[in-house]
C-alpha cells in the first residue's frame, strides 16, 4: 500500500515540478485513487484478485499465509479510519473535520516516508523521488 501511494504521489510531483510534497499529498486526496483507498475499494479488489488466484502470491507462486491475509484486512481497516472522507474539508470551521483532514494528510505522509525507508534498506534508492527523509 505505501508503494501504491508514494507512487501516485510522485506521479502528482513529477507533473507539477513547482509544488512541494506536502501540497502533492494534498492533491492525491482529491484523486479517485485516494477514495478507493478511503472506502477500502482498493483493498477489496486486492483481495477479490488474491481469491481468484487462490492466494497465490504472482511473483513467487507460493500461497500467501492466512495470517499475511488477517493483516491486510486490519490495514484495510486502519486505513479506512485514518483516510475519511469528508467534503468540503476547508470550507468549515469545525474543528473535528479539519483534525480528519490533518490526520489523512499525515498517514499518507508516514506511508511515504515508510517507503522511502524500505527502499533505503533494500538498496532501492532510485525509487526516492520526494526525499522525505533525507
């Protein structure tokens, strides 16, 4: 899931070179991306994809763990929770959805950075296109 986003965050960079990660983070949140990831859209077709394939794992062909599947659906839950969506976040004043809103903005900014460091770790460096943590 953190690939998925980083990706599509520095997608949103690459396009507008002039714009800082936080305002590419920003603008994710309004893509139809982010609410698949919001409504858990996108962990259900992940897991609609596994059970057709018998939760064999494309890559390795070995059969992805039933407690690997338990973890991913407590991701799915978490991240649903953590990314509500609420229109018009900054046309109000209440201050609930704008904490929701701040809230959304920083898992997905963890989420970056959690791949940013993974990729450090796993010699993968030429995938840091937004240097969270440098």
């Amino acid at each position: 899931m953190a690939e998925i986003i980083y990706s599509y965050v520095s997608i949103i960079k690459k396009k507008n070179l002039n714009i800082k990660t936080k305002e590419a983070i920003d603008k994710f949140m309004e893509t139809e991306e982010f609410k698949k990831l919001s409504d858990g859209t996108l962990h259900e077709e992940w897991f609609s994809e596994l059970e057709k394939n018998n939760y064999l794992d494309q890559e390795t062909g070995k059969k992805i763990p039933e407690e690997t599947i338990k973890l991913l659906n407590i991701q799915k839950d978490i991240t649903i929770k953590q990314l509500i969506k609420i229109p018009a976040l900054y046309e109000t004043k209440n201050n609930t959805l704008i904490e929701a809103s701040i809230r959304a903005h920083q898992f997905l900014w963890r989420m970056c950075e959690s791949y940013e460091l993974w990729c450090r770790e796993t010699g993968q460096s030429e995938q840091l296109l937004l240097n969270i943590i440098d």
